[in-house]
C-alpha cells in the first residue's frame, strides 16, 4: 500500500488545509462561499465553478444552453447531469434545443 502524502497550505484568506493534489483551491472557502440554495447550492464546487465561469446562476441561465454545451465544461461530470435536470424540471425548463 502507497502513502499518500499531504501537503499543508495556507490560502490568501489565511486558512489552513492539507492537499494531496496540485488544485489550488482552499476547501474552507469553497465551503463558505457556496449558496444555501438555488441551482448552485445542488452541485459540488468544481460543477458550481464551471457554471460560473459561464455566468451561470440560476436555472433560467442555465436553460439557454445546449445539454451537450454543459457537460463539455470542466468540471461537470456525470453526477452533475441529473441534478441540474431536476433543477430545470422543478422550474418547468428544459435545456436549450439543438
């Protein structure tokens, strides 16, 4: 069995956290800046960061795009899908039509 090691990080905010991958992304941040609810308190962060590199709030800005077009982003994976249809469908959209 292989350790694995893990570094310890200190981020701009000043909270401290263990990584064993090269993501930059502090954790404790992630956790306090995701919403309570909404599309984006649904999703983990690298589907909610992916959306809102899109400017992707709400499901009425996620209705203007193709299903295809979503899961092309970083970030958003199979498990992303069927919450953001249930998303759409508890609004009565759809995603966008070819």
């Amino acid at each position: 069995m292989t350790a694995i090691s893990k570094n310890k990080r200190t981020c701009k905010n000043g909270h401290h956290y263990f990584k064993t991958s090269d993501c930059p992304t502090c954790p404790i941040c992630e956790a306090e800046r995701k919403p309570d609810f909404g599309l984006l308190a649904v999703l983990s962060a690298p589907a909610r960061r992916a959306l809102e590199s899109k400017n992707i709030k709400t499901v009425a800005d996620l209705s203007q795009y193709t299903q295809r077009e979503i899961l092309s982003l970083h970030g958003i994976g199979p498990s992303s899908l069927p919450k953001l249809l249930e998303e759409l469908n508890k609004n009565g959209l759809t995603f966008k039509d070819l």
